[in-house]
C-alpha cells in the first residue's frame, strides 16, 4: 500500500529538462577518451560492471547527504522501502535489468560487430525503439516533428560512428542482435526511469535501479570474462565511469526526464557522440574525416527539431481544455 504522507516528485519546466539531459550526453561523452587513457587492461564486461558498482556505492553516498541536508524526519529510513512511496518492484527491476542490459549487450556486441558498426546500430536504434515503446505501451504516440528530427540526428550519429571505418570482416547477425538489444534497453530503462522519478528522488531512484543492475552485471561478467585483473589505472577509470558518467550523469538524466519525455531524454543522448567528437580532437588530437562533420551537423539540426516539438507538445498540454456547449 502507498504511504499517503508521500508528495510526488513535481514535474520541472522543458527547458530545463532538456538542459539537464544536454549535461548529461555530454559526461557520457568522455567514456571513450577514459577508456583510452587506462582502461585497456580490464575487459570491458567487468569495466562495466565495476562502473555500475561504483555508482551504486556514489548514490547511496548521495543519498546519504541530501536527506541529512533535507533534515530527514525522524523515523523515516534512509532507503525506505519502494512500495511505500508508490514505486512497484517490477518496474525498478526492469529498470535496472534495462541498464545493465545495456552495458552486457553493448561490449559483447560491438565485440562481434566492431565498434564503428556496433555503435551505429546501438545509438540509432534506442530513439526508434523509445519512440515504439511510447506509442505501444503508454498510448502516447510522438508527433511527426519529433519523428523527423529525431531520424535526421539518427542518421547524424550513425555517419560519425562510421566514419572511424567499419572492419572488412562480414558482419556478424548476433553482435547486430546484440547491439539492437542493447539500444532497447536503454530505451526501456528511460522510459521506466521517467516513471520512477515522478514518485522518488533521482538519487534514491537511481541508488535502486544501478544497484540492481550492478547485481545482475557482475555475474554476468564473470561468466564471459572471468576473474577481473585491476590495474591502478583501470580501477581508476572504473571509479571515474561510476561517479561522473553513471553517477552524477545519471542523476541529471534522471532530473531532467522530470521535464521531458522519455523519448525525447533518449534522442538527445545523441550528443553523446557531438561530446566524444570534440574531446578526440581537442584531448586525444585525432583527424576526423569531412563525413565527421557533416555527421556532427546533421545531429544538431536534428536535436534542434526534436527540441522544438518536444516544446511545442508541452504548450499544447498547458493549455486549458476549453469545453464546448452542451448538448441536450
């Protein structure tokens, strides 16, 4: 039974939802320049799970001092139970089977498919499937504004995923099914996410949902990767990954999906690669080829469009439902 002293979280304006959510693509954005710097030594299923683990370990800490700045109540637990501020179990579950999901599927496909083409498919296919899932389950289909920009950043993404040259090797079905699930796990996560956080705070939400997932990762790493070996250099990648990238990233995705809808949440992840982009040029200084660019401006029209209708649908639901005269 829900607690009825529970006030649900209130929802933020769009404008600072997608401002959050920006933030956040663009910490996800330095993943790849991380790795690079010392990540190379861990497989990349227990760098995984080690980011996910540490993130479960920075939410509780957050937690930990949000509710004491909060001046908690007296005799209301740190971490209370879901049930008892309207969150349901199975949705947390499926949360974090969701991004944990994500980050098994992602490594064990771009494995079989290459990177170039394992993160094309990953990133292309998670506003698709967010945007299905929508319209399905939640009877709330997006309109052909936000199809059209959310196409044009797809295809964006996907010229700057290739442009890095796709392996001469043939491409292999399972990585490709792999990284379609993985792009459907994160879409579910958000979608899921975007529930949860409109009854709990981000922090307590999250502390949830990546503490499962880290549950789920860890077996899951050691039966395709064995016992982990740590180098300093690793264990610090894996640190930096759980606080910044799903740590204090989560916690802005979460915020701002209180602002915004899922799909749209999603879509604009796709800066993620716009952040990876500049950080290869101005940190690792690699040459990126003209379809880079032309990549990179096909996303920001696109994220602009999406924006756009992403506005223009929630002042169409400010506005007051006029009723019409009565019919006797």
């Amino acid at each position: 039974m829900t607690n009825r002293n529970h006030t649900p979280h209130h929802a933020i304006s769009p404008a600072l939802g997608i401002t959050l959510v920006s933030i956040a693509a663009i910490f996800w954005g330095t993943t790849g320049t991380a790795q690079s710097l010392g990540g190379a030594g861990l497989s990349p299923y227990w760098l995984g799970a080690a980011q996910l683990a540490v993130s479960a370990v920075f939410y509780a800490a957050l937690r930990w001092c949000v509710a004491h700045r909060r001046q908690r109540q007296a005799g209301q637990p740190l971490f209370p139970r879901p049930a008892s501020l309207g969150m349901d179990m199975r949705h947390i579950a499926l949360a974090a089977i969701g991004i944990g999901g994500y980050s098994i599927c992602f490594y064990a496909g771009v494995k079989l498919t290459g990177v170039a083409v394992g993160t094309a498919v990953a990133i292309g296919s998670s506003p698709i499937w967010a945007g299905f899932m929508q319209a399905v389950f939640l009877r709330a289909p997006l309109s052909p504004l936000w199809w059209c920009g959310t196409a044009v950043s797809i295809a964006g993404g996907v010229a700057m995923a290739l442009s890095k040259g796709a392996s001469a090797a043939p491409l292999s079905v399972a990585g490709l099914v792999l990284c379609l699930l993985a792009g459907l796990s994160y879409a579910a996560y958000a979608l899921i996410n975007k529930r949860l956080v409109s009854r709990a705070s981000p922090e307590l939400v999250n502390f949830y949902v990546f503490s499962g997932a880290a549950l789920f990762a860890v077996p899951v790493a050691f039966l395709l990767a064995g016992v982990p070996r740590f180098s300093a250099p690793s264990l610090l990648v894996a640190v930096y990954l759980g606080v910044v990238v799903s740590g204090i990233a989560h916690a802005l995705f979460s915020s701002g999906l209180r602002g915004i809808s899922g799909p749209t949440g999603v879509t604009l992840s796709l800066i993620e690669p716009v952040a990876a982009f500049v950080l290869a040029i101005w940190v690792v200084g690699e040459h990126q080829a003209l379809q880079s660019w032309v990549g990179l401006a096909l996303v920001m029209l696109g994220l602009l469009v999406v924006v756009r209708a992403e506005l223009k649908a929630s002042r169409a639901q400010s506005l007051p439902v006029r009723s019409g005269p009565a019919i006797s």
